[in-house]
C-alpha cells in the first residue's frame, strides 16, 4: 500500500487528533470515520425492550408529526 501526503487546515488536524485512540495512526482514524457501515452491523445494537421502545417512541413521533401536517393543511384551506 502507498502513501499520500496530504495538507489539511489547523483545525482539521486538530479535529483529527481529538479523534485518535490510543495506538490509532491517521489511517486509522480516517478508515474508521470513513468506513461505509452497512445496517446489519446494527444487529444485536439494542436487546428487544430498547428496540420495542424505540419502535413505539418512533411511531409516536410519527403519528404527532402527521397531526400536525393534517392542521397545518387545515389552516391553509
């Protein structure tokens, strides 16, 4: 594998660094923040109640969202 110098801002770097785990290169920040994740790698994130929880918190905020979108319509007419 090659290597690349790169310029990045002051801040950036700083950035970067904050983001460094102990015994992390650059790389291996950058891999890490950039690495596509696909939805499977959230399999087993949350046990069944969390996920049930967030299911119905979900819903919820949906159901509440769709009101208000149905006045606002109202109000408009």
């Amino acid at each position: 594998m090659g290597t690349k110098n790169i310029a990045i801002s002051e801040e950036a770097y700083q950035r970067l660094r904050a983001l460094k785990k102990p015994g992390e290169s650059f790389t291996d920040v950058i891999e890490r923040m950039t690495h596509s994740r696909g939805i499977l790698e959230l399999a087993g994130l949350l046990s069944r109640a969390e996920a049930t929880r967030v299911m119905s918190e979900i819903e919820e905020a949906r159901k509440e969202s769709s009101s208000r979108v149905s006045k606002i319509a109202e109000e408009l007419d």
